[in-house]
C-alpha cells in the first residue's frame, strides 16, 4: 500500500543506498529511475526535477553537488543516494 503512494520510496527501497558516503550523477539516478518506474508500471514518471523532489521528501539529509569530471565539466551529482551494485 505504501508503495502506491509513493514508489519513490519503493524505488529506493528497491534500487538504493543512502548514507553519507554515496554519491551518483543526478543524470545517472535519473535513468534508472525511469527504467524502475516503467517496468513497476509506475505511470507518472514525471520529471527530473519532480523526481528530486520526491527523492528529498524521501531522504531529506540529500544535497546536490557540482563536483569537476576528468575533462573540467561540472556534473550534478546527489550527496546522499547511490545506486545498488547488480548482482
């Protein structure tokens, strides 16, 4: 039931770690956010930034970042979340 009312948490729950230590591109988080939603049937996946919305109701100890990439491009990243390793 709760996971109808937000699969938000449901995704996290499924497909996260959380705590200080982790980080993820927001594009990253993003893209498999989207393929977790459309095979859950998840039908209102909506945008990314409603998507970092729902993440820091969520998880509020999350914060966005602009760390540097090897070439110089600033990359948005969350502070906070990253994805499982796959088995």
């Amino acid at each position: 039931m709760q996971d109808t009312a937000s699969p938000t948490s449901a995704f996290i729950r499924e497909r996260c770690i959380t705590g200080p230590t982790c980080s993820v591109p927001v594009d990253a988080l993003w893209a498999v956010w989207r393929e977790w939603a459309e095979d859950n049937g998840v039908k209102a996946v909506g945008t990314k930034q409603m998507f970092g919305r729902n993440l820091l109701s969520v998880v509020p100890q999350l914060h966005r970042t602009r760390p540097r990439d090897a070439y110089g491009r600033q990359v948005i990243t969350y502070n906070g979340i990253t994805v499982k390793q796959s088995d």
